[in-house]
C-alpha cells in the first residue's frame, strides 16, 4: 500500500511548459509539412456546419446565434475534453501540437501565393484567375495581372491575421479549446458571414463573433507588420502612419487595420474596387505609393512569415507566464 499523503501537502503543481511546448511544435509542423493534404479537420467542420445549416437555416438573428452558438460551443466542449483527457505533459504537449497544426495555416497562405506568383510571371492570367478561389472570394474574371496581384497581396495580409496570428493568440489564451474554438468562428463567419440575402440575418452572429475574436490579433498583427518592415524594404514608421490614418477606413474593422499595416511596410497601395458574391464595392485607398506589382507578392508573402514568428515566440511567451501565474 502506499503511504497516505501528509497533512498539509500540496499536491505537485503542474508544469508550466506543455502548452507553451506544443503550441511551437504544433507551429514548426505547419511550416514542415503545411496543411493536410486529406481528411482536415477544419474541412470535416465546414461540412458538419453546411450540413446543420441546410436543416434550421432561416431568415432570422435568433436562429443564427443558436447556430453559431451551438457549433462553437461543440467544438470548445470538445477541446476541453481532450484537454481533460490528456493530463500528462507529454500527452498535453501532443494534442496541442496536434490542434495547432490543425488550426494554423501560414505556410499553405505562402505556398499560394507563391502559386499565384508563378502564374502571373508566366503570363497564364486564366490559371492565376482560377487559383484566386484558393485564397478569397472575389470575382477573378475582369481582373488584369496588376488587379490579380492587388487581391493576392490584400489576401496574404488579411489571412495571416485571421489563419496564423488570432490561432495563436486564442491558443495561448484558452489552449485546445481555445484553438478549436476559434477555428469555428472564424469558419462560420467564412460560410454564414457575408452579407447573401440568405445569410444577412442568419449570418449576423457568426460574423459579430468574429469580429470581436480578432479583434486583439489583427492589432497585433498590424504591429508585428510594422515591426518587420525593414525586412521587405520598408519602415515602421510608414507602416504605423497608414494603419493610424487608413485602418478604420476599411468596412472590416480588423481586416483595415492589417492590410493597411502591409501597404505601409510594402510602400504601396491597397484597396479600390472590387466584386465580391455579386456585389461591386468601391474600398477606400489604404497607404501610399503604386498599386501592387506582381514582384510585391513575394515580398508580403516574406511580410508574413516573419510576422508568423513574431506571433509564434509572443504566444509561447504569453503561454509560459500565464501558466507560471496561475500556479
């Protein structure tokens, strides 16, 4: 048998390192091996939700929060029990790992555009077109390589942010639960977020929740962005002057803030006309100089790796103190 434990004896504390551990292997495993090839889980999610949507979808706030609501729940209760059920460090360190490769997606971001890239220097404006769907949701057909190049650098920038940046800050805030959860916010918001007749109500929610998840990442982006300028020829301070003077200007409250951090470092201009689901918007300018040349997607795709490791050494950080306080 053994010996009871002592009066008075606090058990030992848990370690201060799995999360913080697995959340920079999980980081380096996106930048070895980018995203699933087969079976993602964030896919697995988008069909679920697709399926949930078709069966209570109607033209109401009220049914679109339940639906927001109850699939983020899921998804964080989900989180949590794995996070219950693997106790040990090790076991912490490999689901978080596992969750954060899943969730974070900076290297397939770069690999496309890297893609886009390739087509435009080839002159095959029919594959770059095609090859746009991988990165947004913009009407490619009227685009010209300059407008081919323009959407690809705004998309770089917005999807760092939102695909590698808000990840790892709600990973360093809640864990499992928290990289899962927001990975469902962020994917409603992609399915049930734009404003179609048929989710201008339905979708309200799913795309408030979002706005208020990355909140606090596209700021720090925008900062990160900043801080990297000299990396691809620019400076910090054209870069805080065009997110200051041209971030709210965006009808995105977070998606401004980044792109216009992007054109301030990469000495150019963003934004303009564009046709989204339908709709032509004209968006306000952001920054200053030429529109983007096709030259520039290399260079805000270099942008973005370096703001993915300055976003992946505050999150272990962030991690590592918050643990070592509540201990």
């Amino acid at each position: 048998m053994s010996a009871a434990p002592r009066p008075g004896r606090r058990p030992a504390p848990e370690p201060a390192w799995p999360v913080a551990v697995g959340l920079a292997v999980g980081l380096a495993a996106d930048a070895l091996l980018a995203d699933p090839q087969r079976g993602h889980p964030v896919a697995g999610f988008g069909t679920v939700a697709a399926t949930v949507e078709r069966r209570v979808h109607r033209d109401s706030r009220l049914a679109g929060t339940a639906y927001a609501v109850g699939l983020t729940g899921a998804t964080a209760l989900l989180g949590a029990a794995t996070s219950r059920l693997t106790p040990h460090p090790a076991s912490t360190v490999a689901a978080t790992a596992l969750a954060t490769w899943a969730v974070v997606g900076g290297t397939s971001l770069r690999r496309e555009a890297a893609a886009m890239s390739r087509l435009l220097q080839d002159g095959d404006l029919d594959g770059a077109r095609d090859r746009l769907s991988h990165l947004c949701g913009r009407d490619p057909s009227a685009l010209d390589a300059a407008g081919l190049a323009r959407a690809t650098v705004e998309s770089v920038a917005e999807n760092t942010s939102d695909a590698v940046v808000a990840p790892l800050v709600w990973g360093a805030i809640g864990g499992v639960p928290g990289l899962l959860a927001y990975r469902a916010v962020n994917t409603l918001d992609a399915m049930v977020g734009h404003r179609s007749p048929r989710h201008a109500r339905f979708g309200w929610a799913a795309a408030r929740t979002d706005d208020v998840a990355n909140l606090l990442p596209s700021r720090l982006s925008a900062g990160l962005a900043a801080g990297f300028a000299p990396l691809v020829g620019g400076r910090p301070r054209s870069a805080l002057r065009a997110w200051r003077r041209d971030g709210h200007k965006h009808p995105s409250p977070n998606a401004g803030p980044v792109e216009a951090a992007f054109a301030g470092a990469l000495g150019r201009t963003l934004g303009g006309r564009l046709t989204y689901a339908g709709r032509v918007e004209d968006r306000p300018l952001l920054g200053d100089g030429p529109a983007p040349e096709v030259a520039d997607i290399a260079r805000a795709a270099r942008l973005s790796a370096a703001v993915t490791v300055g976003a992946g050494v505050l999150a272990v950080g962030a991690r590592l103190l918050l643990d070592r306080a509540r201990r």
